[in-house]
C-alpha cells in the first residue's frame, strides 16, 4: 500500500468520526425540537449530512488525483455543516428558554 493510499485511509477515518458527532448532534437537536419550525431545518441538517456521507464513500473509491478535490469539499462542506448545527441549537435553545 503506498503512502498516499495510507493518508486517504487515515483521513477518511478522520471524517467518519466528524460524522457520527455531526450525527449526534442532529439527534440531540432534534430531540430538543418540538415544534414544526425546527422540522425543516433539522431535515435540511440530516440532507446535508448524507451528502457528507456519500462524498465520503466516493473518496473512499476515488483515484488519488481526484482525492484530494474530494477531501477538500468535504473539509467546506463540515464546516459549513457545523455552522448550520450551532445556528439550530442556539434558536432552539432560546426558543427553550422564552417558554
């Protein structure tokens, strides 16, 4: 096995976990969303991730030319994703509190 197939393998385990805490997360935000406002986003969080998801799986089977264009979408696009967690969990926590 060569050295970048080694890092691609390394890395992919890296977003996996970033993953199943982004998964997380979801879940403790949709456990915190009760009414029909947070629905929306929170079906919008969990597209988002699949997304993630399959971009993972495509780097998983990529050649390494195309891997690190993979890699760098996926690094954009948790961002982001992390972002849109922090925004739902904050509305729904000050929904929470005005209650």
């Amino acid at each position: 096995m060569d050295k970048t197939h080694v890092g691609t393998k390394e890395h992919t385990g890296k977003i996996g976990a970033r993953l199943e805490k982004i998964k997380s997360q979801i879940e403790e935000i949709e456990a915190l969303a009760k009414e029909k406002l947070e629905i929306d986003a929170i079906k919008d969080l969990k597209l988002k991730k699949l997304e993630l998801d399959n971009k993972l799986q495509e780097l998983k089977t990529s050649a390494d030319t195309k891997a690190a264009q993979i890699k760098t979408e996926i690094e954009a696009d948790l961002a982001k994703l992390n972002v849109a967690i922090g925004q739902v969990a904050t509305k729904l926590k000050s929904h929470a509190a005005t209650k």
